[in-house]
C-alpha cells in the first residue's frame, strides 16, 4: 500500500507522509529511543560515523609513542 502511496506523490516522500496501514500503532517514545539507538550502533559498526572513545585511545597511542622517541632521543644524547 505505501508503495502504491508513494507512486501516486512522485517517490518524494517518506513514510511519515502517509497514513498507517490497518492495524498498525505508530511508533512510542520508547519504541522510537530504541530504533535511533540501533540506527547508531550499525552507523558506529559501518564505521560511518567515528567513535569518540576510539578516537581518543588512538591519539593516546600516537602520543606515547612519540613520548617514547623522545626517550630514546634524549637517553642517547642525540
């Protein structure tokens, strides 16, 4: 039916637009937090979007490594 909806407008509208099918409840708040929470975790797995926590453990690394040259450096009076 929403198929057929959405030939009859053009294909430019979302699903929203048009009415529910029969027998069908709109979504809940609860439903909805659910669904946006799914919709990040495969964002965050497709790699899509970056991680925070990722982000900063990387930089940390590349921090102590250069840190760790430095020691290097200095222990061999260069």
């Amino acid at each position: 039916m929403i198929a057929k909806l959405c030939e009859a407008c053009g294909g430019g509208c979302s699903v929203a637009d048009h009415e529910q099918e029969y027998g069908q409840e709109p979504f809940n708040e609860r439903k909805r937090e659910v669904m946006q929470e799914l919709a990040r975790e495969i964002v965050r797995e497709a790699g899509m979007h970056p991680d925070p926590e990722r982000e900063t453990k990387i930089e940390e690394r590349k921090l102590e490594a250069e840190a760790m040259k430095t020691q290097v450096l200095i222990s061999s009076g260069l």
